[in-house]
C-alpha cells in the first residue's frame, strides 16, 4: 500500500470547511434572546415587608455597554415592577402598564393591588403571545392589610404566587441555590436586606452576563427604602 501525502489546503477548502462547521452549529451554543441584554432579579417577603433587588448592567451578549439599567419601576407607593428580559422590550411593556396603572387610578379613583396587578400583566402578556415581549416579570407589594405578595411569570404569563421568594433572568439557578440557602420566614426589613442582597451579589458574581452592582428596594408600611449596592466589575 502507497501512503498519499496531501499538502496543505487552499484557502478556498479552509473557507468551505468553516462554513459547513457554521452551518452545522459545531462548537456554537446557541443565545437565548431572553439572555441577550443579561439580566438577574430577586424578590423576597419578610415580616409586613417586602424587597426586591436587580442587579445593573446592560449588555450586547458579552459586551458591557452599561451599568446603570433601571429594571426595576415604581408603580405606586406599595408596588413594585422588575423585569429581565430583552432590555427593547422591558422598556416597552414597564410604559404599557404604567400607563394602563393610570387609567385605572383615573377610573376607579383608587391605587391597584398587586394581586390586581399581577392578573392585568398576565392579561397583557397573554394577549402578545404569538408576539410576546421577551421579558419575565417579577411582581412585589404590600396588599391593603400590609402582607407580602409576590408573583412571577414567563414571557406569554403564566403566572406563579409564592410566599418566600421568586427569581428571574440568566442565572436563576444561582439565585435559587442561595435564596434556598439563607432565607427565613417572618425577617425584619434590615435582615431582609442584609439577606436578599448577599443572595443576589453572590449569585450574580458567578454569572458572566449580569451584575456591575445592584439596586435593592424594601417596601414597607412606612415607605421604600432603596440602596444601590457596588459589585464586581470583571
């Protein structure tokens, strides 16, 4: 047998080898567009008290280009709104439903409870379904009896209540691993604090597509409290 010695390819057969390789997806892992602009949310219940923290950055995959993006919106004096997702669309839905927040305020000549809430964002989202908004929602407040709500769901809006806690964006399994971990029933707003921002730095330091530090709001009967906390910027 004759062993046929190749010399090295031309540029044109390296050319066509890369473009079958891109074709076939080898070596790519594919970017949900959820993931795109990067993204981590947390909100957490305690005693007669509420909070909820983002972390800042916006970014192109894994290029920076903030951080300083507001994910989290005020919609009255005990409600609060995060959103992840696709930074276009954040923007776009946090207006729809302020607006609609206002309609309401006009028409009924009353503030909207956040269980009231969550059903409207839900509707709003479900309408949009063979559109959807690439976002997941987070929903936080105190009802009229000063008791913790919180709510979350996928971009179409089907919704999940919980009494603890709920999480959104690119590294929810982080988010999910600590907030198991350290939190505790019926905490006071400053360990709530304490608790809910050790659970999101520690979870967005572990995830390339989040963090560059963080906003943290507590609702409470009284009022909100918010704090801008510095994190890792490598």
């Amino acid at each position: 047998s004759r062993e046929v010695h190749q010399g090295p390819r031309s540029s044109r057969d390296v050319a066509a080898v890369a473009a079958a390789v891109a074709a076939a997806g080898v070596g790519q892992s594919t970017m949900s567009i959820l993931e795109y602009n990067g993204g981590a949310i947390i909100a957490m219940t305690g005693k007669n008290c509420v909070a909820i923290a983002c972390d800042t950055r916006l970014g192109l995959q894994q290029q920076t280009v903030s951080c300083d993006f507001q994910k989290i919106f005020k919609m009255n004096d005990k409600l609060m709104l995060g959103v992840t997702g696709l930074a276009t669309d954040v923007l776009t839905l946090q207006q729809l439903l302020k607006f609609k927040l206002n309609m309401y305020k006009l028409r009924e000549e009353r503030e909207m409870k956040p269980e009231t809430f969550s059903w409207l964002l839900t509707s709003v989202l479900y309408e949009k379904r063979f559109g959807p908004y690439f976002t997941e929602p987070v929903v936080a407040g105190l009802n009229e009896k000063n008791e913790p709500f919180l709510s979350a769901m996928d971009l179409i809006g089907a919704p999940v209540m919980t009494k603890d806690f709920v999480v959104s964006g690119t590294c929810t399994a982080n988010l999910n691993g600590m907030c198991e971990t350290m939190y505790r029933p019926d905490m006071e707003p400053d360990d709530l604090f304490e608790t809910i921002s050790q659970c999101l730095l520690a979870s967005v330091d572990r995830d390339a597509l989040s963090g560059w530090g963080a906003m943290v709001h507590v609702i409470t009967p009284e009022g909100t409290t918010s704090r801008r906390l510095k994190g890792r910027q490598d």
